[in-house]
C-alpha cells in the first residue's frame, strides 16, 4: 500500500499546485491580462519570486500578508489551492481503490484521471469566478465543453446518445427559465454551463445534479434572507449550485439515485 498513498500524496500536491495556477487565472481574467508572465502581488505589483508562490506553505509563513507590501492576501489563495488538491485526491481515491490499478493502469485509464482533473479545475475555476463576479466566463468554459465533447465521443461512442440527451436536458431546462423570465432569474451562462454539465454527468445523473443545485440554492437563498435582510429579488449566482449538485452526482449520484429506487420499490 505504500505506493498506494504515495502517489495520493502526489495527486494531492499535484492539485495544490494547479490550485495555484487556478487562482492566477481567476486573477488575469478579471484584469483581462494575458496568462503568461510572471506572477506579482495585486496590491503593489512587486514581481513574485519562489518562495512566494509555495502553495498554502507561503500563506502561512507569510501570515497571509505580502511580503513586500504587507497588505492582506486574500483568503481565496489557499482555499482554491486546498479545495483543489482535496477534490483531484478524491477522483484518484474514485478511479483507484488498490495499488494494483495503480501499477497496472491503461492508458485509458490515465486519459479519464487527466480529463477528470481538467474538468475539475475548470469547473472550480468557474466556480470561484461566478460566485465573485456573477459571471460564467467564455473563456474557461468553451475549452472545457470541447474537450468533454471528444473525450466522451472518443471514450464510449456507443453512449454518446445518453450524453445528448443529458444535454438537451439541462440545456433545454435552462433555455426556458431564461426566456420565461426575460434573464431575471437566472443568466445565459447557466444555459450554456449546463451543457458541459450534461457531457459530464450523463442521463440521468443530469436530473440529480439539476434538483441538488436548486435544493442546496434554495436553502442558501433562504438562509441569506433570513440572517442578511435579503429581498427574493437579491441577485445570487447560480453556477456555484450548478458545480456543486454536479460534483455530487458525479461522485455519489448511482448510489443515491439506487437508493431512491429502492425506496420507491419498498414503499407500501
């Protein structure tokens, strides 16, 4: 087992790191700068060096503050880095369960892990941005739709149709909130989000992730109401509850959904 938790340790730095890059993304997108570049502090654009750009290790040492203006780095820093890295050790855990299908991996095998950690880091940054900026940006979420389009096509032909039809789903779903509330209640990005979801998920764990994102947005809308004084026409961004009933049905959804059959199978 020890190769087993080491390459988990691996994954799990590996995710940190992309973390890293996810949040210097998020940042150069809101400035619409291009991504290459040196890395610089955001308050006074001192240039980077390494030992500033140590994933969570440099937050701490440096006591969340810049080292050479000694103004607050944001929080968003580590927890994007430790969100990553716990969701790619997650999917190692969810494709691997042994040492021996780590050692006798296919290369179909590594072309799901790396397109499940590129879908992942897509999806949280989308995540990060929307919720801070109520905007689904073209620029991370087109990639990613084109590249689950061919790799399902490329992985399973013969079930392309089920992916179609997720999307239809979902996408249909949100095309006529949209059009019925004149984009009131929710923005076009959902409609376009909810197509990369589709490719994701599959029928019918689309159906899953569709009624957790509006049973986590509910609770969340109520909750801000209640405690913030917030009227029903606050605004708040709905791809964040998109990503998170997405997560949970990709992780979690035959076991829940098995569960609710049998229930309706049980019930007198």
């Amino acid at each position: 087992m020890f190769i087993y938790f080491l390459t988990a340790f691996f994954v799990f730095l590996l995710g940190l790191c992309i973390g890293s890059f996810l949040n210097c993304l998020i940042y150069r997108l809101e400035e619409e700068k291009t991504i290459k570049g040196r890395s610089f502090c955001p308050h006074c654009r001192h240039t980077l060096i390494w030992k500033d750009l140590l994933p969570v290790l440099s937050f701490l040492v440096l006591r969340g503050k810049c080292r050479y203006c000694k103004k607050k780095i944001s929080f968003q820093y580590p927890a994007v880095e430790i969100l990553t890295g716990l969701v790619f050790l997650l999917i190692f855990i969810n494709q691997f369960s042994s040492q021996q299908e780590i050692l006798s991996i296919s290369f179909s095998g590594i072309a799901r892990t790396s397109f499940l950690f590129y879908i992942t880091s897509s999806l949280i940054a989308i995540f990060v941005y929307d919720l801070k900026h109520f905007l689904i940006p073209d620029k991370i979420l087109f990639p990613a739709t084109a590249v689950a389009l061919l790799y399902r096509i490329a992985e399973s032909p013969h079930l392309i149709g089920n992916y179609i039809l997720a999307v239809l789903i979902g996408s249909a779903f949100f095309l006529s909130v949209f059009l019925i509330s004149k984009g009131q209640w929710i923005g076009f990005g959902d409609v376009k989000l909810a197509i990369l979801l589709g490719l994701i998920l599959g029928f019918p764990k689309i159906i899953l992730g569709l009624f957790l994102a509006f049973f986590f947005g509910a609770i969340i809308g109520v909750i801000m109401m209640v405690f913030q004084k917030r009227g029903l026409k606050s605004e708040i961004p709905f791809g964040p509850f998109l990503i998170i009933g997405t997560a949970i049905s990709f992780f979690w959804g035959s076991q829940m959904i098995d569960w609710y059959l049998g229930m309706l199978i049980f019930a007198p």
